[in-house]
C-alpha cells in the first residue's frame, strides 16, 4: 500500500490513528491536521512512529524559530531579493506549482558575504511556505489535493566557481532543511542544460538528499523542451524554457516570477571573508617552495583548494607531473594553474581545476623570491569525485533526446 490517504493498510490506518494521538498536544500549532499532512511525515520515516514524531515535532519548534505563521509578510534583506535567483511561475498539467532554481547567474560567494546565513535560511523557508500555501490554494480551486511541486533546475553555467567550499556547505543546509521540514514534497526535479561538471556537484550535494528525493532527480538531454511540455502546457512555460508565457510587458524570461541573479556588487559585502578552518599547516623557508601532490585517477575530477598565510605574500600554482615518482622542479612539470603572488595574508585564497588528464597533481606554495622571511600557510586541498552515475548518464546523453533518472544507491 502506498501510505496515502485511500490506500492505507490496517496498519498503516492503526499507525496514523495513533499518529495523531500523540501529537496532540501540538496539533493547533500545525499549518494542517487532516490525514494528508500526517501521512507525509509518517511515509517519511516508514511508518516509525517514534521516528515520525520526532520528526514532526523538530519542525514545530523549527516553525517557532522562523515565525512561520507570520513568514510570508518577511522581507528579506534588499540584497537576499534582488541576488537570490529562482521563483515560483506556472503550474503542471495536474494543477501542481512549478519552482524555477536558475544556478549559473547564482553569485553564491558574494551573497554569503552580503547576507547572514540565517537570513539565508529563513528566506528559503519563506519560500517552501509560499509554496506549501500555493498547493492549498490550488486544491481549493481545483478540488482535489495538491501536495507536491514539481521543479525545474537551470544548470546553465554551473560551474567551478558553485563549488566554493562555503557555498556547497550552505546549500547543503538548505538542501536539509527542505528535507527535514517538508517531506514527500517533492514530485519530480528535473534538471536542464546540466554542463560536464554537473556530477562532480551533484556528487557533494546528494548525499543531504533523502533516497526517496534522489529518485526524483531527471536529468534531461537536448530534447528538454519537448519534456517539459508532457507535463507542463505550453502556456504555463515561460517563453524562455520553450514555452508561451511571458511577462505582461513581453519578456520571455517572465523575471516578475523568476529572479535571474547576477553577481552581487561589493557595496552589499558586510565582510570581507568567511570563517575558515584549514586541514594543514606548514612553514615555507625563505628562499624555498612546498610541494604537495595528489593522484587523479581519471578524467572530470576536481582538485579544489584553500589557503591563507601569516603576515606576507605566498606564491602559488599548480603543475602536473611529467616524471613518477621523484620531485621535480616547477619548470620540469606541465604548469595547469599558474604561478602567482596572493595577498593571501590579507584575504584567504580559494580555487579550483577540472583535471582533464589523469596523473600527479602538485599543489606548490612558493616562496623562493623571499630572501628574508618564512611563510607560514594553512590550507586545506580535495579531490571532488564525479557521481558515477549522472557522469555516465550526461555521458549517454551527449545531444542524445533523452533523459535518465538518477535513481541510484548513495
């Protein structure tokens, strides 16, 4: 049995009855007690109802925290409404609300130094809130329920600079935050437009997804319009993304619905840098260098670095290896990032490369051009792998029309 209002089993049906009354105590406080709402939380946790109720008893005191009931009337600060991409825009063809996520314009860096991380959040659930209403609405109007959104992920321009260490952390917490307080809201994602990088992204963030939520990941291939348009008429589509619908004024990116982004200018930024904690520390001498290296077994990893130094300039760059096993100069290797001073003593560096070759990566922090002070410096490397399987999904898509569910083990 599916767990849903009309396909109980005896003990499904036992197992709500009691749901309900444990809970009580904190049914007033909910923004729905009729069976439709209870059941999401027990289908999120498989009818555990020690676990379920755990469940729903955080997001009450979540709610409390967020001043839910009063959420939709917050404003966010000018730069969260004005830089955080994304919007609610169109409905499917079973009456569901569509939520738009536009990655590639997302300056992820300049909002989380504009913004605080609980304005962030709270923003997030202001918006999970709009869409929770949205689907009352249109129960009301249609006369049958709507529980779920579909979503649409642009992922146009994602690129090295969405793999900011800070950035993939805070999203993470937004992507849990969306599990834990609105379960089996979900109907299905799909993501356009996904560039090669896309399963080493998708690789750092699935692992806040739920199994269930992961299975709702479709990845589409070039005929992307054409699906969108089985469940989705046309005229519920922006222009944009293949569609009809466009803005009273003739834009076909419909932006009264859906915010485009953009890089956010540094009169926003309230710090100049985040907190950091660095995995290494070492002393570079005067007049020497500090190599560290690291295998890449196959094409399409990422090699992802931060660093900081104490009271100087470092010089810093990246080479591959052309000899196994014995150090070599920098002017022996193939140099993939170039050799370059950073203030880093100032402002803490962060970067990263698609390594597009296999091979011994080395990571040299220079000081040979210091005649007189050692360079201590902090820094902390990864290698992001790419997600097994939406690598060889994208890589079956090709301009293959197609698209391929994600639905693989974690």
């Amino acid at each position: 049995m599916s767990g849903r209002v009309g396909d109980l089993s005896p003990r499904q049906a036992e197992a709500l009855a009691q749901f309900r009354e444990n809970l009580q105590d904190v049914l007033p406080s909910l923004p729905s007690q009729d069976d439709y709402f209870l059941l999401k939380w027990l289908r999120a946790r498989c009818f555990d109802l020690p676990k379920s109720e755990a469940m729903l008893r955080k997001h009450v005191e979540v709610r409390k925290h967020m001043d839910a009931d009063n959420i939709i009337a917050w404003e966010a600060p000018e730069v969260i409404r004005k830089y955080m991409s994304g919007g609610m825009c169109g409905y499917d063809r079973e009456g569901s609300p569509i939520w738009y996520e536009i990655i590639g314009p997302l300056d992820a860096k300049g909002l989380l130094l504009s913004a605080s991380k609980q304005d962030l959040l709270k923003n997030k659930f202001r918006d999970c809130e709009v869409l929770r209403c949205e689907c009352e609405q249109q129960s009301q109007k249609l006369g049958k329920k709507i529980e779920m959104v579909l979503m649409v992920y642009d992922c146009e321009g994602l690129g090295l600079k969405h793999l900011w260490k800070p950035a993939v952390d805070a999203y993470g917490e937004l992507l849990s935050m969306f599990e834990e307080n609105y379960p089996e809201s979900l109907k299905r994602l799909f993501i356009v437009k996904a560039p090669k990088i896309f399963p080493v992204a998708y690789n750092l963030i699935k692992h806040f997804l739920s199994e269930d939520t992961r299975k709702k990941v479709v990845v589409l291939g070039s005929n992307w319009k054409e699906v969108l348009q089985k469940y989705i008429d046309p005229e519920q589509i922006p222009v944009e993304y293949g569609g009809t619908l466009m803005d009273p004024d003739g834009d076909p990116k419909c932006p009264s619905k859906i915010n485009y982004g953009g890089d956010v200018p540094q009169h926003y930024y309230v710090r100049d840098q985040l907190a950091q904690q660095y995995e290494h520390t070492v002393v570079v001498n005067r007049g020497s260098s500090h190599q560290v290296e690291y295998e890449i077994l196959f094409p399409g990893c990422v090699l992802r670095w931060q660093f900081r130094s104490e009271g100087a300039d470092v010089g810093f760059g990246v080479y591959l290896k052309t000899k196994i096993g014995e150090r070599q100069r920098a002017g022996e290797m193939t140099e993939v990032y170039p050799n370059q001073r950073y203030n880093s003593h100032m402002v803490p560096e962060d970067g990263s490369i698609t390594c597009s070759t296999p091979g011994i990566y080395v990571l040299r922090f220079d000081n040979t051009y210091s005649y007189l002070h050692a360079k201590r410096v902090s820094y902390s490397v990864e290698v992001l792998l790419p997600d097994a399987a939406s690598a060889q999904q994208i890589q079956k898509l090709g301009d293959r029309v197609s698209e391929v569910a994600l639905n693989h083990s974690p």
